[in-house]
C-alpha cells in the first residue's frame, strides 16, 4: 500500500495531500501520572534504548513507521511540487514529530513553512496547540 501511495506521487496522480501522522508515542502527555510511560526522550527522539517493554518497543517501531513514511511522502510531494500539508501538534515540548531528524530535513526544504495555531480558540477547555507544516498552501485565515 505505502509503494502505491508513494507511486501515485511520483505520477502526480494527488493535487494535493493532507497528512495525520499518529502522535501518541510523542504526547507530551506520557509525561503526565497516571498516563502511559514516556516511550521517547529529547536525547533518544527516535525511541528510548533500554528498559521497554515488548509492546512498547512495537508501538515506538509503529510510530517510528509513521513518522519517516510520512516524511518520504512530504519529501516525495515537494519533488513532484504537488502541495501538502501535515497536522500534529505543535512542539511546545523537546519531544515532538517535529524535532526527528526527518521531519527537520522536511522543514528544511525550499517553501515550506510551519504555521503555529489554536485548534479550539474559544469556549473550549484545552486550547490544543497544533501545527501545520505546508507546502504550496496558505492557511493566512489560521496563523
């Protein structure tokens, strides 16, 4: 499924692509009793070395899937110059999507940008941080 997504791409059969790359193995909520255990650290972004266990050593593998598929998308998208834009939350903590080593080369890449906003700007009790990394999108309305 992931080859013929990443095909399709390169055949530029997408006018655009939105992404929503799970985050549970990033939440700073992790950090947070009686929550699960912190799989990540700002020292081991990609995953703490010892002490897990097996079935949080395969939820950090997943996680680890979604992350660097979801940069090869973002990577293979700004190639063909169709637009993207990818949602998760906003970095307010060392461990974030956004602070992998393949998100920052993403970041890198010529015309993309970030935009930083509330997603429940009134009347709600969490304000949930969120970020857009886009390309060839504006969200001028949100950021």
């Amino acid at each position: 499924m992931r080859s013929a997504i990443l095909k399709d791409i390169d055949d530029q059969r997408y006018d655009a692509i939105f992404l929503g790359t799970p985050c549970e193995t990033y939440s700073a909520l992790r950090e947070i009793k009686p929550g699960p255990r912190p799989l990540r650290s700002s020292p081991e972004i990609m995953g703490i070395s010892t002490g897990l266990t097996p079935a949080e050593k395969k939820q950090l593998a997943e996680g680890n899937e979604h992350t660097e598929f979801s940069a090869e998308v973002m990577q293979r998208a700004h190639k063909m110059y169709t637009p993207f834009t990818m949602e998760n939350p906003e970095p307010l903590h060392p461990v974030s999507i956004f602070n992998t080593p393949s998100f920052k080369e993403v970041a890198k890449l010529k015309s993309v940008r970030a935009v930083d906003f509330d997603q429940c700007r009134v009347g709600c009790e969490a304000k949930k941080p969120t970020r857009l990394l886009r390309y060839r999108v504006e969200y001028s309305e949100i950021g």
